[in-house]
C-alpha cells in the first residue's frame, strides 16, 4: 500500500464515521492527510513528493490506531497530535486552548490591514489571544510593532507562552490575564485584534462533539446572559475607543454572526474584510466610527 491509498482508505473511514471537520481542516481527506503524515512524522506539506511511498503493516497499523482513536473520542486532530498550523506556521496546541482558525490570520497575510495602519502605529493587542498565534503572526508582520496579548484564562495564556518561545518572541510579546481591556489598564494601541467568543445560544447548543471538546469560554459569546453571541463584543466596543490611539483600527471577527452583529450595532458601519470563507467574517472599526464620528 502507498502513502496515498492508506489516506484515502482513511478518508473513507472519517466519512463514514460521520466526524465533524472545520478545526485547522474542512474534509475528510485533508483530515486524514494531517493525520497519516504526523503518525509517520513526515512534513504535512510532504504528500505530493511521498504520495508513492510504500506503507510497512506497521506503519498502517499505527496510522489506524490514531484514526480510530480520532473518531471515537471525537477528539480534534490538534489535540490528538498536540500541534496545529495556521498561515504556515505550526503552534502548540492541547485541551487548554480552542484549535487557531481564526480567519484574522488571513487578512494579516494578505496585507488587507495595512492601508489603515498609520505611520506611528507602534502597539498592537491582540485581544482573547487563546494560544497566541494571531499575536505571533502580527510580530512576525510588523516586526517594527510591540505587541501584548491578552486572555481571561492563565491555562491560555500558558500555551501562549509556549508558542512565544517556539517562535523566539518572548521579548516582543507581553502576555497579559484579565477580562478584555480590563488586562491592559490605561494602555493605548495603535491595533486591535480580537477573535473573541462570538458563538450564539443556539448555535452553542447545537455544536457538534469535536467543538464542545474545547474550552466553551472561547467560544460560548453569552456568558453574560445574551443570546446573540454579542456579549463580549458589546463590552468591547464601549471601551475601545479609550485604548485606541486617534488613527488606530479595530480588526473583529464574528464568523457567522453578521445579522446578529448588525441588529446588535446599528449605528456602526464597519469595513468588511474579504476572507476565504465569506466577506463578512472580518470586519474593521475606526476610532473615530467607533466614537460615532465621520
């Protein structure tokens, strides 16, 4: 048996198990993939070289232990390897933290922030940073920038520190506990990002097992008693304008969340950033709008 023909017969068997996907991949054979090469310890980026590479019975016998143990325990795969990627780069992941997806990274990426940063912009938040990768991913962007980031959980925070050192950032980014902005009393940033728990009652009732594996404090957007997945957001955008500089922007994502997001604000007219799950994910807030100024 090749390296290819044992994924995809594991493909097959995630499909059929019926595992939910969409926490660093979005179907079954990349699920499979991801799989399959960490147990073997090859690179995840290494199947099109290696698709032809024999499989010893011990080799797929292993990769088959894992897999079952994937769909039995319903498990993500990043908890069950301990390591997820985001925009290329690999993080430190296990039950303390949700699995990085967040769609941030992308628009970090692509430089879709950029033309709104000003020419002073020098510090940036990273807000609910779970395991610090946004904020990882934003010093590697800037490296002009200081960066602080910022969780209500210390169990988070630890895994941040973790990927600070694996990335060699620890003198760069300053980890800070506490809820919301109330972590970074009196401080001004030029940058806001903040994927924060957005996730709605009804959504939250209906997650699938793989999502309720992880800590429902980042996800759960109605711990203060709201239904629309608006709490934390709400808090937020009181405050931000007193620790935001004159020029500076607020990047927020909501994933699905939009209408609830705009019966929430309706006086807010935020920029939405394109994203490749949706234009209307990601969405950019100035001081000045979020003060009610033109």
């Amino acid at each position: 048996m090749t390296l290819l023909e044992l994924i995809e017969q594991h493909s097959a068997r995630l499909s059929s198990a019926g595992v939910s996907f969409g926490q660093g991949t979005t179907n079954a054979f990349d699920e499979a993939a991801w799989l399959v090469l960490w147990r073997l310890g090859l690179a995840l980026d290494s199947l099109d070289e290696q698709a032809d590479r024999p499989v010893a019975a011990a080799e797929a016998a292993a990769c088959a232990v894992l897999v079952e143990q994937r769909i039995a325990s319903r498990r993500p795969a990043a908890y069950l390897t301990g390591e997820a990627w985001l925009q290329g780069l690999p993080f430190t992941v296990d039950e303390r933290v949700i699995v990085p997806r967040s769609l941030i990274a992308e628009v970090l990426a692509a430089g879709s922030i950029d033309p709104f940063l000003g020419a002073d912009c020098r510090h940036a938040l990273d807000l609910c940073t779970g395991n610090g990768s946004l904020a990882v991913l934003a010093a590697l962007a800037w490296p002009e920038l200081a960066v602080d980031a910022t969780d209500l959980s210390r169990d988070a925070l630890a895994v941040a520190a973790l990927n600070l050192a694996r990335h060699g950032l620890q003198a760069r980014v300053q980890l800070h506990q506490g809820d919301g902005l109330a972590a970074v009393p009196g401080r001004r940033y030029d940058l806001i990002l903040c994927n924060p728990p957005y996730v709605n009652a009804e959504a939250m009732a209906g997650l699938p097992a793989e999502f309720r594996a992880e800590p429902r404090l980042a996800l759960d957007g109605n711990a203060s008693g709201g239904s629309d997945g608006m709490d934390f957001i709400r808090q937020l955008l009181r405050q931000a304008p007193q620790a935001m500089t004159e020029d500076a922007v607020l990047v927020l994502e909501i994933g699905h969340e939009r209408g609830h997001f705009e019966q929430a604000f309706p006086g807010l007219a935020p920029l939405w950033l394109a994203t490749t799950a949706g234009d209307d994910m990601v969405l950019l807030l100035s001081r000045p709008e979020l003060l009610g100024r033109p």
